[in-house]
C-alpha cells in the first residue's frame, strides 16, 4: 500500500509521464478527455462533465442497478454505471467497499445477485467469465493469481486460448513490460512482486482485451517496482485501451484516470472527472463525510 491513500501521511511517488506511444498500441485513439456521466443508456457515451471528443466516443459498458452478494452480505448495491470507449476510470474506496466484488462481477468471475451489465450493446449479465474474456473483457486479478510453476512465457501463452484476435503476443507483451524480456523463461514463483504483476497484466493483454480490469495493482509492491509498473501501464493505457484501474494511491489513480468513482459500502457516492475532482473531495466521499453524493451521481 502506498502512502497516498487517504489518511496515509507519507507523499505519493511522482507518477511517470505518459510516453507518446506503446510498441504494442492497440487500435483505438488517444487516452483523451473525461466523463462525469453515470447514466446507462447504451449507444453513444452521455457525458455530464466530459469532453466532447469522449462524449461522441460509443458506450463500451452499461451497468445498471447491480447487486453482487457474498452470502447475506450485500457488497454492490444498485450500482449504474456506463463507461465509454477509451475512457480511464479510477474505482477507488476504503477496504471492504465493494471495489473487487464490483470488478469480478464484471468480468463474470462473480455473480451478479441482480441487475445487467452490457459490453458493447450485448447483455452479459449471465455469461461465465471466459465467454467475457472471448467478447473482450480482462481481470487482473488482486493477488496476481499466476501458476507459479510455469513460466513467464507459459503464464502469457495460457490466457491465449481464449484470445481475440489483435496486437497483443508474447514478443508484443515482453516490448510493452521490457523487465520481463529477460526472464521469460522464469517460473512465476522465482519472480519478485512487480515481476509478477507485470506477467499478470501481460496474460489480460494477451487476451487483446476490449476493457480491462486492473485490480490494485501496486498491492504488496515496492516502491519501485510499483515505479516500474505504472511506467508500462501509462503506456499502454495511452494508447487508448479502455480501463477500470481499483488503485488505493489516490494521487496516482487522480492522475491516470479521466474519471474517479469512489464506492462507499457498495454504493457509489462520487462520481466525476478526474480533473475536476479535489484529492479532498475523494477523501470525504471515500470516509462518507459530508453529502459525498452532491456531485455528478444521479
Ligand atoms: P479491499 O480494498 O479490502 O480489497 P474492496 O473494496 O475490494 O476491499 P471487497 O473485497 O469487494 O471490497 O469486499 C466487499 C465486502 O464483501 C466486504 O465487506 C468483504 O468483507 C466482503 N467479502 C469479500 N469477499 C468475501 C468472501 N469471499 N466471502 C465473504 N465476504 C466477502
């Protein structure tokens, strides 16, 4: 965990400059703009806040009113979002605010108790995670999650059997995470944390994913090879790959995102852009102080 969440007292690190381009871009445009929306009509992005550039951008996601349980407990409550085509969105929220559970729900790795989540106009509320994978959505799950026994190469090549067709191969993942060229043939176990996340966000690009879903990726990581981490992720993310990044450093997540969401006990109470967000008015959203819902949550 980083010292920029908030209540943390310790400054965030400086968060690497976007280059131009990843040696793997994906076909979309640039990481421009934001949207303060969360209204759920398909078709066209609305856009409360955002620009026009993103407002014209196509609806990639559409939540309505999910619920997602574990047991009688009721981590997502009537959550509605939509995210568009290229749109960064930052989920942010204290421990236990329903950020994973939200994630996994969209990537069907956890059901949806009620509710619709479309991709790209289609409903798929009830498909199992790797026909979701097939239609273009990625986890990267919390805890990284690879076969330790494997290596790099075989960890990549495994997510490849439900792959879209697109730009991303093992040599494209290993030009875009340069640390691990030279330990491509490393079982996963002998790799250092950042060298785990960077081949667990190498196995979702190889899927060519549509939307990916990046769950804490720094959790557990030091310093640098958070520094390491985000350097490729910036870059890829410019490229326009559509993304849910769930990042407790507030500091880093205000500054990759278009767009901030903070959950508070399953219900999103702030919703808005990235650049028009204080850091304080996340934190009191993120503690539920004050009437956190005012902004752009309809
Ligand atoms: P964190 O930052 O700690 O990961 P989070 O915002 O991702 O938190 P979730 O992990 O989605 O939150 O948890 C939401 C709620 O669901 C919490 O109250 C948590 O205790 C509960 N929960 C999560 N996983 C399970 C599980 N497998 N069984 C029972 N309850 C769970």
């Amino acid at each position: 965990m980083t010292g920029d969440r908030p209540g943390a007292s310790a400054a965030s690190p400086a968060g690497p400059a976007p280059s131009s381009q990843a040696s793997a871009s994906s076909s979309a445009g640039s990481a421009s703009s934001s949207a303060g929306s969360a209204s759920s009509s398909a078709g066209s992005a609305s856009s409360s806040a955002g620009s026009g550039a993103l407002s014209a951008r196509r609806t990639l996601l559409s939540v309505e009113r999910l619920d997602a349980r574990h047991g009688l407990l009721h981590a997502v409550r009537g959550v509605s979002l939509t995210l568009a085509e290229g749109e960064k969105l930052a989920l942010v929220g204290a421990n236990g605010a329903g950020k994973t559970t939200l994630l996994r729900a969209l990537a069907g790795a956890h059901p949806a108790a009620a509710g619709t989540v479309r991709f790209d106009g289609a409903d798929v509320t009830a498909l199992p995670a790797h026909r979701r994978v097939a239609l273009g959505i990625a986890l990267v799950p919390e805890g990284r999650r690879l076969f330790p026994e494997m290596t790099v190469v075989e960890n990549l090549l495994v997510a490849g059997r439900h792959r879209r067709p697109g730009p991303w191969t093992v040599d494209t993942v290993l030009d875009a995470f340069p640390l691990l060229r030279p330990l491509r043939n490393r079982r996963a176990a002998n790799l250092s944390g950042g060298e785990q996340q960077a081949t667990a966000i190498g196995r979702a690009l190889m899927t060519n994913p549509r939307l990916l879903l990046l769950d804490e990726v720094s959790l557990g990581l030091a310093p640098l090879a958070v520094d390491a981490v985000y350097e490729s992720l910036t870059r890829l993310i410019a490229t326009g790959t559509t993304v849910i990044l769930v990042e407790q450093d507030l500091g880093r997540a205000m500054r990759i995102a278009d767009r901030v969401v903070c959950l508070l006990e399953g219900r999103i109470v702030l919703d808005g852009p990235a650049g028009e967000l204080t850091r304080e008015r996340v934190t009191e959203a993120y503690f539920g102080l004050r009437s956190a819902a005012a902004p752009a949550v309809p």
